[in-house]
C-alpha cells in the first residue's frame, strides 16, 4: 500500500497537506483524539531515535512529564535522509490507524514496516 507522496521531494509539505486533511476529518468529526494519540504513539515507535532526541531537547531528566509529541514536532527531529520514509509510514500509520478499527494502546509497528518499500 506504500507510495510515494512527494514529486518534489519536500516532505514539510506533504506533511503540511496531510495534517490539514487530517484536522478536516477531526472537524467534520471522522477522527477523533483517540486517533490523533494512536498516530503519535505509532510514529515514535518506529523513529524511537527521533523520539530520544525529542526528549532529551525538551525534557530535563524528568521522565515523568514525558509525553508523546505531535507527529509534526517528531517529524523536526528526525534525519534529513529518513524523512521521505517518515511521510510514507506516517500515511501508512493513518491507513492502518482510520481503517483497522485499533484502539489507542493497541498498535503493532511490525506491521506499518512491512508495508516499507525497500
């Protein structure tokens, strides 16, 4: 199911688009919270190198106060050169997310890498 998204290789702006469409699906309430936490937790499973970047940039030693951040803020702290496949999964991650009627903690990573294109 994977496909590329960006001809123009500026995967900001795909972000941009897909988050835009995803705040119009909460508006016009065909996603809901529960989802939006079910993306994050996905993404930073499978970038946990950009998760461990993301907390130790903004969280002081406290692992308390740790909370998943949105996928755009993820999207800033991972490599230049994993960023195409961050916009794939991502989308990936909302397929399998909107359509497998999966709860909030009941997520299985292994199954978004499979859909990669090596």
């Amino acid at each position: 199911m994977a496909s590329k998204l960006s001809h123009e290789n500026n995967f900001e702006k795909d972000l941009e688009r897909i988050t835009k469409l995803l705040q119009e699906l909460e508006f016009y309430e065909f996603l809901d919270s529960d989802h939006f936490q079910s993306f994050e937790n996905f993404m930073c499973e499978l970038y946990p190198d950009a998760f461990a970047l993301y907390v130790e940039s903004e969280f002081d030693g406290d692992d308390e106060s740790v909370v998943n951040p949105s996928v755009q803020t993820l999207f800033e702290f991972v490599a230049n050169e994993s960023r195409e496949q961050f916009i794939n999964d991502f989308k990936n991650v909302v397929g399998y997310c909107c359509f497998s009627n999966i709860k909030t903690h009941d997520f299985n990573v292994e199954e978004i890498q499979s859909m990669r294109e090596f």
